[in-house]
C-alpha cells in the first residue's frame, strides 16, 4: 500500500513539473515574440510609384490623384522618401463625406470626385502621405513618444510613433505597426495629443528602391478627416 502511494505522489510530482515547463516555454516564446519581433515585409525591386502600380485594384484611386499633381510622379520614382499608402477604400470614404456635405449645403454644391476637384486642395492634403528620406519602423525605436518629420512638399510636421497592434486578447501584443498622426495646422494643437488625427499601419517597412512603404488600412479616412471635408467644399478654397 506504501508503494503505491508513493508511486502515485512521485507521477502526480513528475505530471506538475511537466505542466509548468510547457507553461514556462509558452510565456517564453510568447514574450521574445513581442520582445524581439521585427518587422518583416520584404523588399520590392520597383520605386515607390511601381510598387502602387503593381496592386491593381488597391492603388488605383491614390495614382489617380498623384496624376493630377504636377511632378509627383516623378517624385516618387527618382526622391527618397516613406511612403503612407492609401488604398481605394480610404478615398471613397473622403468622397463619400465630402459629396454628403454638398448635398446638404444651401445652396447645394455639385459632388466631387477625385478627377474634378480642386487640385490645390488635393495636393495639400496627398502630401502628407509623403515624409522626406527613408524611415524605418526601427528608427522609432529610440523614443516612446515618437518624432516629427517633415513632409515632401510644403514641411508639413507629421508625427510618426512606434507602436503594437493587439492580438488573441494581449494588448501590444500583436504585430509591430507605425502610429501615423496629423497634429494639424494649428501649432497650439500640435502640444495636446487629444486633437491630432491618428491611424495605425497595417504592413510596415517595404523597402522599395527609393522609398520605405507602410501601408494603411481601408478605414483610415484620407485626409484625415473634416480638415480634408471643410477644404474641398469652401466656396472660395483657403488652405491654411
């Protein structure tokens, strides 16, 4: 009867110490996984503007806008910069905004598309998607609070952060990805977080011939929203 307790006590001790090793290996690669993670998205053998040609059916809108902006395609073949890519789905929510507060105006304004409206504005806001020099989601490592940079055209400050998306119910502990933020025009705004414009990358560091892309996901509203909607339907157009 001795021997059989004790052959039971020494399994169920050998069960336990089983149990808390694979929960010990399973925290461990969890942790190094969240730790250590790098970005890996791979390179693209194009420009920046090739690789937006290369997605048909997911750039199309943005190359239309970049067509309309003299010497921007050309920017983005031949200048180094980090590329925020905007997908389709992001300029039929803008227009879709825009084109509801026309409708509603007094008197009502015509609706909009990417082809007929005001190329001024339209370049005002597209910029911003392009900051100068490359960048990579390392370079964020440094600082918790991120950096402004300055963008191709006009120096507009855009801030970029480095940040983790959530994943399986860890919060952080998803894959990297590149906080994108527009502090807006006003520079007494820029000190309170509160008010900037903030979208989360989906995909980061594709690293093109020229460029650095992160890609932003469909809901991210282009132009960062009623800034982009109060532009495009003044009367007498004023970009501040």
């Amino acid at each position: 009867m001795k021997d059989l307790l004790y052959t039971f006590l020494r399994r169920k001790r050998a069960a336990w110490l089983l149990l808390l090793a694979l929960g010990y290996a399973g925290c461990t690669k969890t942790d190094n996984r969240y730790r250590d993670d790098k970005p890996t998205a791979g390179k693209f053998a194009g420009t920046a503007y090739e690789y937006l040609q290369s997605q048909p059916g997911l750039y199309d809108s943005m190359l239309l806008a970049i067509s309309r902006i003299n010497g921007l395609s050309d920017t983005l073949k031949t200048r180094e910069l980090t590329l925020f890519a905007v997908n389709n789905r992001s300029f039929s929510l803008a227009i879709g905004n825009i084109n509801i507060a026309r409708r509603d105006s007094v008197p009502q304004m015509p609706p909009v598309s990417i082809a007929s409206m005001d190329p001024v504005v339209l370049d005002t806001f597209l910029c911003r998607y392009f900051v100068k020099d490359k960048h990579h989601s390392a370079d964020l490592r440094h600082t918790t609070d991120g950096v402004f940079l300055p963008t191709m055209k006009y120096n507009f400050d855009m801030q970029l952060q480095l940040g983790y998306s959530d994943a399986s119910g860890y919060v952080g502990g998803g894959p990297l990805s590149v906080i994108f933020s527009y502090p807006g025009s006003d520079s007494t705004k820029k000190i309170f977080t509160r008010y900037w414009t903030r979208v989360n990358t989906m995909v980061v560091d594709i690293e093109a011939k020229n460029a650095v892309i992160n890609l932003l996901p469909p809901g991210h509203d282009f132009g960062f929203g009623s800034d982009f909607v109060r532009a495009m339907n003044r009367r007498d157009p004023i970009i501040q």
